[in-house]
C-alpha cells in the first residue's frame, strides 16, 4: 500500500464534545486522511471509527504529539474540542506530575517558552513547537465552516428591549475580557453583570447563574477574542448549552457570529423554540 503524502495527512489533536467529530468527518470528505490523536480524559471512544488511524496520549505530551505526527507523514494538525483546564488544578503540583505525566517537550513549553498560564499563551507555545518539528496548526474551522453561527435572530422569539440592553452591555464587557484573555462569556440581568466566565467554562458559569439569579431571566453572552486565534479555543455552543441555560433560567443567549460554531443548529435552535429562549447570533 503506498503510505500517503504529508499534504494528504492531517493531524487531529481532539478533546472532547462534538467539535472533534466535526472536524474529523470535514476533512475526510475533503480527501484528507485522519491521524487522530486522542487526549486522555477528554476524547471518547467513538473518535476511532471517525479517524483514519488512532492514538490515545496525553494532555500534556506534546512531544508524544508531533512524534506521532511525524511518524504518521502529517505536516499539518487542527486542535479541536474541550480539555478542562480546572481539573488539573485541583490537584497539588506534585500530584499533577503524577497523574498527567508530562513530557519534555511539555515541560520546556510550560515552565520556559510561555510567559503565563493563559490559555492563548500556552496554546501558541505549543503550536510553536510544533512549527519547529515540522507540523504547522492550521484553522480549527477550516473543514465545518458550515456549523458557524450565522448573523441574526435565530429563534421565533426575539429579544425585547430590556433585553436588548442586557445584550449591548454584555457584549460590550464579554468584548472586554476577550481581549484580556480571562473567558469567552458574561451573565447579564438588568443591565447589571451577574456572573463573569473564568477558567471553569461555560457550562459552570451557567449553573452558577442558576443560583445567584434563581427568578431567571438573565441573558447569556459569548463572543470570540477580539484578536481570536482560529487555530484554538473557538467558541462553541449546541444543544446543551440550551438544555443548561434552561434548566438555571437563562432567557437570551447572544453568540458572535461568523465566529462561534453551533454544534448541531437545527436542534439547538428547536430545544431553543421549545424552552422560550432567544438566541442571537451578533457581529460588531
């Protein structure tokens, strides 16, 4: 069997939820075949059969990473899906080194390439090391441009002009900390800020505005960093991202569009319909 050119192969570095499969099904359909690699704790097991060729390695072992995608003949990768940073912080650092056991490679990025902890900072740590073996990060969007949010009203429901001002202050604050790198999303209610996205997701800050705010009600922003690195941390929604805002009482969910994928729209959007929430998909 003839081994495949480099500019045939792409590396998929996946985490977990849908992006991964997304990504994985758009480039195979472009002709591309599919190095998987699967990051522990976070990529499930159905990656195996969406991939051309599956391996399991760790978060932190990017050295394992690029040799595997040298091996495989990828010059090009796409990081895609979730890791949860928080996890490895509840545990002390000496823990961490145990449960996650890091690689050489991750050790220089981490304690000698990358100014902080922040995710774009670590993140382009690692795609530059990754530049210097060979393998070059490419855009995370480029294989499910078709799953970007589109501009507009999205739901039958629209938000009314209280609301309107909840989303011109939540955008304007969600902007905010994009450029600063601290979270993506911002929980609003009556033109008052009820909860901020840090390093726990979005999917906490939500439960979170369940109890601060339990009459509901609030409306919900997530925006791209105003200088947003397509090669990671995009945006991302879907149905369960509705299923939890309905659950704490979430009335308006306002995503950038253009910039923000929305994993499975169609039911997204009904699951929306049938909860009463507004979903916006908004552009500056």
């Amino acid at each position: 069997m003839t081994a495949p050119s480099p500019r045939e192969t792409l590396g998929l570095i996946a985490g977990s939820g849908r992006f991964p499969h997304l990504v994985a099904d758009g480039a195979r359909a472009a002709g591309r075949r599919v190095v998987v690699i699967a990051l522990r704790g976070c990529a499930d097991e159905s990656l195996r059969e969406t991939g051309d060729v599956f391996y399991r390695a760790g978060i932190v072992q990017a050295g394992r990473w690029i040799r595997i995608l040298r091996r495989e003949g990828a010059r090009e990768a796409i990081m895609a899906g979730a890791v949860e940073k928080a996890q490895m912080l509840r545990l002390p650092r000496w823990r961490q080194w145990l449960a996650y056991l890091p690689d050489w490679t991750s050790i220089r990025i981490w304690y000698f390439r990358a100014a902080d902890r922040r995710n774009d900072t670590l993140l382009r740590a690692v795609a530059d090391a990754m530049a210097e073996k060979g393998v070059r990060l490419i855009d995370s969007t480029q294989y499910c441009r078709d799953a970007l949010a589109p501009v507009g009203v999205l739901t039958r429901r629209r938000p009314t002009p209280a609301q309107g001002d909840d989303v011109a202050l939540g955008w304007r604050i969600a902007r905010e900390m994009g450029r600063l790198d601290v979270g993506q999303s911002v929980a609003v209610k009556d033109k008052d800020i009820i909860a901020v996205e840090a390093i726990e997701g979005t999917a906490r800050l939500i439960a979170r505005c369940g109890e601060l705010c339990p009459a509901g009600g609030w409306t919900l922003v997530k925006t791209a960093k105003p200088n947003q690195d397509p090669r990671f941390d995009v945006p991302t929604v879907g149905p369960a991202t509705i299923e939890q805002m309905a659950a704490a009482g979430g009335a308006v969910l306002v995503i950038e569009g253009d910039k923000t994928l929305m994993l499975d729209r169609d039911r997204m959007i009904e699951a929306a319909d049938r909860a009463g929430i507004v979903i916006v998909g908004r552009t500056d």
